[in-house]
C-alpha cells in the first residue's frame, strides 16, 4: 500500500492533486485530527478526503479520511475550538456502497453503530477508495473467524 514515512496531511494533499475535483478544505487541520489520535503501533495505509454528509451543497463539512493497519480514522476539526474523530474498527464494518452521480460520488461505510456518507469526490476516485478499503475489510475480517458470525 502506502508509504508509512509521509504524513496523513501529505498523503491527503496527494488525493486532492491526483483527484482535483473532490471538495475538501483546511486539509492540514483535518489532518491533523487524525495524526494526534494514532496509535504507537498503527500505520497508515491510505488517505482520502471528502465532506462527511449526504448533501451535495454542504461544503462545509470536510474530512479526511486515514485507513490504518489498524481501523479507518475519520478526522474534522472545527472552525473555532475543538475538532470531531470517529474511528472504525473492522469488528464493526458491514459494508460499503459507492454511487457515482453527474459530476460526485458518493462513498457509504455502513457500520454496527451508524451509516456514514462522504460525499463530493471526483468519480475517479470511487474505484481507488473502494479497492483499498474493501481489501483490508476483507484481509482483516478473516482474522475474526467465527467470532464475527
């Protein structure tokens, strides 16, 4: 997979250069979020931007998104004080969707807990992120056994 010498903000800026069109902002805050919350031992594998929502016309609500050899981190700062990080573990993956629209995708992780959509990102991307997320569910899933079922 990735390089686990480049940081979450550099590996976030990579995504946005090589898919322009996804809609994200204050990517190094974002950023960030997520490298304060990793684990001595926990690697990142991938990174990826969007909005956290459902709504195309919500610009506001951008996030990065880091896959780890460990979960997947989902890291928002807040404008003023303060910032929102949600993690996810392979134990409480279900699945993933991806839909493709005019212009935007859209990624949807449904979990035990909760659905979670990101939204606006450039349609070349979809395939990338699904790749890479559905590969390590699936490689990482298979250590669970039955304990899963």
């Amino acid at each position: 997979m990735e390089s686990f010498d480049r940081s979450v903000y550099e590996q976030a800026l990579e995504f946005k250069r090589k898919y322009s069109k996804t809609i994200a902002w204050r990517l190094k805050k974002n950023s960030s979020v997520i490298e304060k919350h990793l684990n001595p031992d926990e690697k990142v594998l991938y990174v990826f931007c969007a909005q956290k929502n459902d709504h195309p016309l919500n610009i506001l609500g951008t996030a990065v998104v880091a896959l780890t050899n460990q979960r997947i981190l989902i890291g928002r700062a807040r404008v003023v004080i303060g910032y929102f990080m949600d993690s996810i573990t392979p134990d409480l993956f279900n699945d993933l969707k991806v839909r493709s629209g005019i212009i935007w995708g859209k990624v949807d992780i449904d979990t035990v807990k909760e659905f979670v959509t990101f939204s606006n990102i450039s349609k070349q991307a979809l395939p990338e992120i699904e790749t890479k997320i559905t590969s390590f569910m699936i490689q990482e899933k298979k250590k669970y056994g039955n304990h899963m079922q």
